[in-house]
C-alpha cells in the first residue's frame, strides 16, 4: 500500500498542508487566471463602440494568450509536459473540434470565427472558453486554490453589486446615453440587465456559501457582512427585471434547500432524541434557509415590487409569456435546425440567418427591421447554428460534468470545502437554467468554465488519476535550444496580445467614424476613422458596412457629379465586401441597392437593374421585412416599371398571408407619400383583409380617408381602432382626427 505521504502527492487538488513544490510558471499562470476572473466581469470602456463585450473579450484574450505563453514557457524549460487527464478533456476536445468545422462548413467562415458582431461569440471565443478550461486544470493544485478562485468571483460579484446599488440610487458616474439604457433596469459593468442578473446569479450561491460556512464557524461579524452583501446582490437581481436569471436564482438556491433536506432527513433518522433535537442540530441550515426566505420576501415587496409584478404576471400567463418573449425565436429556429441538421449554418450565424426564417409577430413584438441575436435557448441556438452533432457533444459535456461533481461531492469529507463544492454546483445550475432563456457571454462562461474545471479536478481528485508526463528533451544537454524556445514563446505570446488590443483599437476607430458622422455631420473625418478600423480589422464586416456608409453621406455632401459618382462607387465596393464577408445578412444587400440606386439616378440608368437584383436578394433573406419591399416598390415606382408591382403582390398574397398584408401596407405608404391617396386607401384596405388585428394600418386607413374627404368612413375607422386597440400609441392623434371630423 502506498503511504499517506504518497497519497497526497498523487491528488490532483492537494490538502492545504500537503508540501508542494515551488513552481514558479504555474504561480504566475493561477495569478494571470484569477485577475482574469476577477477582471473580465468588470472591465468594460466607452472609448469603444462596443463598450462591453468587445472590451472584456480583448482582456480576456490578452490574459489567455500569457497564461498560454507561460505554460510554453514552462514545458521549454523544464523539457517536458506534464498533464493531469480530467474527465471532461475528451468531451472539451470534441467540442473544439465541432467548433472548428463548424467554422469551416459556414456559409460565412470569416463571421463564424469571430462572431456576429455584439456577440462576438464564434470559434475563437469558444475556444478561448476551452482553453481555460484546460489551464484552470493543469494549474490549480490546491483547495486554498479553489478558495481563492471562489473569493475572486465572489469579489467581482461584490464590486459589481456596488455599482448596481448606486445606478439604483441614482449615482452612477457614467452619464450614458438614453440609447444605452433600458429604463428601470440596471446593467452595472456587464452592459445588459440580463447579462447583469446571469452573473448575480452565480455569485449568490457563493456568498451562501460562505455564510454557512461562517455559521458553522460561529464568526457573527463575518456572517451580518455576508447577509448585508446578499441583500444587495437580491436587490441587483431584482434590479434587472429578467425573468430567465431569476429563475436561475430559484433553482440555484433549491439546490441549498434540497441538499440542508436531505441532511437533515439523514441525521434525524440516525439521532435518537426527536425532531426537535434534529432541529437544534441542524439550527444553521434553518436558520440560513430562513433568512435567505426572509429577505427575499421582503425586498421582493419593497425594493423590487415592480420586478415581482413582472414575474408574477409572467407566471399567471405562462404561455403569453413565452409567445411574446421567446416562441417567436424559438419556432424559426427550429425551422433552422430541420434545413441543416448535421452541421448548421455555422458558428455565431444566427443573427445572420434568422431573418429568412422569422415570422411577422417578430416584428411587432421586437420592432420593424431587427433581427434576434441568438435563438434565446442555449440547446436551439448550438443546433441552429453547429447542428445536432455539436449539440449532442454538448449536452454530453454538461452530463460529465453534472455526473464528475455528483460522484466527487459524495466523496468530499471536509464540511467547508463540501459547502463550497455545492455553493459552485448551485453556481453552475443558475446558469444552466438561466441560458434555457438567454444566451451566455465572456463574463459568465468564463465564470463556468472555470467551475467545470474545479469540480473536474475534484472528480480526479478523488479518483487519485495519475499524471502523464511527456519528455521533450533532456534540459541539461538542451544549450541554448530551449533558452531559444523561450524566448519564441514569449514573443508569441506578446505577438496575441498585441493581436487582440488591434481589434480593439480598430473598434476605438469605428466609434470615433460614427460620432463624427451621426453627431458632427463630419463624414470627411468619420471615413478617415472607418478606413483605419477597417485597415485594423479588415474581417470584420461592419466596418467595411459603415465605411461604405459613410463614402455615401460623403457623396451626397458635394454638388459635382464626379465627386459625388467617385465616392458612390467607393461605397459599392465597401458594400460589395460586406456581402462577401456575410452574404446572408439582408441589410447588406439593400445597402447595395440603395447606392445602386444613387448611382442610377446620377450615373447610369443600368445601375436602376443591379439595384433590383440587391433588394430581390435581400428580400430572399429576409421576406417578412418591410424596409426591402418598400425599397422594390419605390424602385419600380421610380423607373415606371409599376407594371411590375401587382405580379408581386399577388405573388406574395398566395403563398403568406402575413406577408402580404406587410406589403400591401408598405406600397400604401409609398403611395400616400406620392399623394395617390385613393391607390394608398385601397392597399391599406387590402392590407386590413389579411391582418385584421393590423392596427397601424386601421389607423392607416382612416388617415387616407379623412384626406380624401371620407368622413364616414374616416369615423368608422378610428372608432374601430380605439375601441379594439385602447393603448394604441398614437391614440391621442387618432382622437384628435375625430374630433376634427364631427365638427
């Protein structure tokens, strides 16, 4: 048998007493991996136009890419690798692998590596997500380790509460713009209230946690800090008004409700003296439980009474709930995964490719000419976007990992390190739940990658799983050969850094192309600033998209036609680009067919055809948005080809109702702008008979009328919407029509 010292030395998280021997790589790498922890959920900069995600993946990319070149560092200099095996390494690795086709059988491989812009959630975020998988891994050693890791969460969620709790009170010190903000709902650093709450939500369990642990230990003091920081993680909780965390919450803390149960069940039937002895000797479990109850309760009826009539209301109509948040999302993207199944559309393409799958309540329900981000269900959107095979991997990934920590919690006997284990489990479970609704970014994956990674090393902890070590060559007859190894592995690992803070430089650049064409009206200043984000990050398609932009409002700031023809065409190709780099992104093309469009109205009549093919293209990508019909329609209109517009309608009007009713209205539009107001009432009568429930087109309707001198009708018409359509937002508009009519 081995002894006890030998023991120790083959667990993969040693006690905190167990000797270990100095590692001075593997220090600075768990150090590097804590500020990244602590650092990624805080870090956000307005300097950028992407103030959030785009400044926390740029960090996080830089401490990944020293952690990674330390680690090389390390293997060159000691001549060898070694490698603790983990039961989730080969499930991690197939999900790299998935990401990496998946990128490549994109109909967009450059979008899919990078991600939609927003999201920034391709290939290399994912497989940045891996990778500290792995370092988290190989270099946490100790349980004083782990602890560190969960008072480093714990301390960003701290900090990050404290910035809640002052947008709560009104002391923000950052004044952002109304466009940045969702009234009544706080985003604190994360840059979105359901991003806020995801992360709330995996830091309550910890400082639960923490607070039996400090009831076991009888430290007062220590636990009246914790409750006071509960409170305000609750009230940042609520503070958001998402539903999806806050269910989140609720599974997390049943996690701590079921486990005290089981506890107390065990030991009630082991002990001798009653119930009310168990109760004594379980008095901290209760006494957790119900201040836990206690306090949500009450702020839930005081500080958060306006997030409790949301979810309340949510859960009296759980099926109107879904349908007005997420069914609309849902359903298209199950229609996604049927037409490609095996390998979907590719990495982070969803934004991309819902538009040709979403149906006109989207549009009402989210507002004209958006599409969703993802598909607002974690499951659905790797399906829809990896297909059924990476989803299978998946799913498989979370069961190991929910099966590694259920067999080495069993297996845990220290109370602290076992609460804390569970505090982590409740942690993992929040969001697992909360990502049924939502969808995960780098401040809290990082945060569960890292927790599949400790209770990775728990499960081969208690397995005692030996260590792999593989031998380059021998150190001492190297020479300078790995003194040079080092030395290329720090210069690589500068070389990423510096790889990462260009992309966010070149976003720096893009942000500064904006403002000083939407608020200054400089588009001579804003198209030098697009040219450097582009010459920055050429692989990002919205820069060439706001380059070609801002050539175009240039354009139309000067009188001569070479000019103005000059920088048209310089917009083309800047269009032209961005639907190369995603050709099923809609807008794309009907930017091409706006300046084609231009180009035929100053240039060449030839130009007025390749505008058609843009928005027929556009229109396939996305067939229920108004913009490109109403832009097809005008085109028609405007070269005299109206011949052409009845055939589309009826061409629309056989195959979609809903449809059809969107166009009839846009051509409606465009009719009453040209003051054919007897054309536009007969399409928006058109319109109504296919969407009785259409109620700006009612209202519509009774516009026309009123201009045509049809009062009857006119009457009939408002009448129907106010008394159909109470809360109609240009309620007060359509009142004062009526009066107006029955003078």
């Amino acid at each position: 048998m081995k002894t006890e010292e030998k023991m120790a030395k083959d667990k993969h998280i040693k006690d905190n007493n167990a000797p270990v021997k100095p590692d001075v790589y593997g220090s600075i790498i768990f150090w590097l991996l804590m500020a990244a922890v602590f650092l990624v959920p805080l870090f956000f900069n307005i300097k950028s136009y992407d103030q959030f995600e785009m400044p926390k993946l740029t960090l996080l990319r830089i401490f990944t890419s020293l952690m990674l070149g330390t680690w090389l560092v390390k293997i060159f200099s000691e001549g060898r690798i070694e490698y603790k095996p983990m039961p989730l390494d080969i499930p991690m690795l197939l999900w790299a692998l998935m990401n990496i086709i998946t990128t490549f059988t994109s109909f967009s491989p450059n979008l899919s590596f990078r991600g939609e812009y927003e999201n920034f959630a391709g290939s290399l975020s994912n497989l940045n997500y891996v990778a500290l998988y792995f370092i988290a891994t190989q270099f946490i050693k100790t349980k004083k380790q782990v602890n560190y890791a969960a008072l480093t969460i714990a301390l960003s969620g701290l900090f990050i509460t404290v910035y809640s709790l002052m947008q709560f009170a009104g002391f923000d010190f950052i004044k952002w713009s109304d466009a940045s903000v969702i009234k009544g709902r706080y985003f604190a650093s994360m840059g979105n209230p359901n991003f806020l709450g995801a992360f709330i939500i995996m830091v309550i369990p910890l400082s639960v946690a923490f607070f039996i642990q400090a009831a076991k230990a009888g430290k007062k003091g220590y636990m009246a800090l914790l409750g006071l920081l509960f409170v305000g993680e609750y009230i940042a909780l609520f503070g958001t008004q998402s539903r999806g965390p806050f269910l989140g919450f609720v599974f997390s803390m049943a996690v701590f409700l079921i486990y005290g149960i089981k506890v107390f069940l065990k030991n009630s039937s082991q002990n001798s003296g009653g119930l009310l002895k168990a109760i004594v000797s379980h008095k901290i479990w209760i006494a957790a439980v119900s201040a836990v109850l206690v306090i949500a309760v009450i702020l839930s009826l005081t500080a958060g009474k306006d997030a409790t009539n949301r979810i309340v209301s949510s859960i009296a109509d759980i099926p109107g709930s879904l349908q007005q948040s997420r069914l609309h999302i849902w359903i298209p993207a199950v229609k996604m995964i049927k037409d490609k199944p095996i390998f979907g559309f590719g990495v982070d393409t969803f934004k991309a490719v819902f538009p040709a799958y979403e149906g006109s309540d989207f549009a009402q329900i989210d507002g004209a000419n958006v599409s969703s981000r993802t598909a607002h269900n974690e499951p659905l959107n790797i399906a829809a976007t990896m297909g059924l095979i990476s989803l299978g991997i998946y799913l498989m990934m979370i069961w190991l990992y929910l099966l590694s920590w259920y067999r080495s919690f069993k297996r845990i006997e220290e109370y602290n390190y076992r609460i804390l284990s569970l505090g982590f489990f409740a942690a993992s479970v929040g969001y697992l739940v909360q990502n049924m609704f939502s969808f995960g970014v780098a401040a809290i994956n990082t945060t569960f990658y890292l927790i599949m990674a400790i209770h990775a090393l728990d499960y081969a902890s208690v397995k005692r799983l030996p260590a792999s070590v593989i031998k380059l060559y021998d150190r001492e007859k190297a020479g300078l050969f790995a003194p040079a190894l080092m030395c290329g592995a720090a210069v690589l690992s500068v070389f990423l850094c510096f790889k990462a803070y260009n992309v966010y430089s070149a976003d720096v650049n893009y942000n500064m192309g904006k403002l000083y064409g939407s608020l200054h009206n400089r588009w001579d200043l804003a198209v030098k600033q697009h040219e450097l984000s582009v010459e920055k990050c050429p692989g990002e398609v919205k820069y060439h998209v706001y380059l070609g932009l801002a050539y175009e409002r240039l354009a139309m700031m000067y009188q001569d036609k070479e000019s103005k023809v000059k920088l048209l065409l310089m917009a083309e190709k800047a269009y032209k680009k961005g639907s190369e780099l995603n050709s099923m992104n809609a807008y794309y093309w009907g930017n091409s067919g706006r300046v084609h469009t231009l180009l035929g109205e100053i240039q060449d009549p030839k130009y007025f055809t390749l505008a058609e093919e843009d928005y027929i293209q556009a229109v396939k990508r996305a067939p229920v948005t108004a913009l490109f019909y109403n832009n097809l329609l005008d085109l028609y209109l405007k070269t005299g080809r109206g011949d052409k517009i009845m055939p589309m309608l009826e061409k629309i009007e056989m195959y979609d109702k809903q449809l059809a009713a969107t166009a009839n209205f846009t051509l409606g539009n465009i009719l009453f702008g040209n003051r054919d107001y007897t054309n536009a009432l007969y399409h928006y009568k058109r319109s109504f008979e296919f969407k009785p429930d259409f109620y700006e087109c009612l209202y519509n309707i009774g516009v026309t009328a009123a201009t045509l001198g049809q009062k009857q009708e006119a009457i009939a018409a408002l009448n129907e919407l106010l008394l159909k359509k109470p809360d109609f937002k240009q309620r007060e508009d359509a009142e004062k029509i009526l009066k107006d009519l029955k003078r």
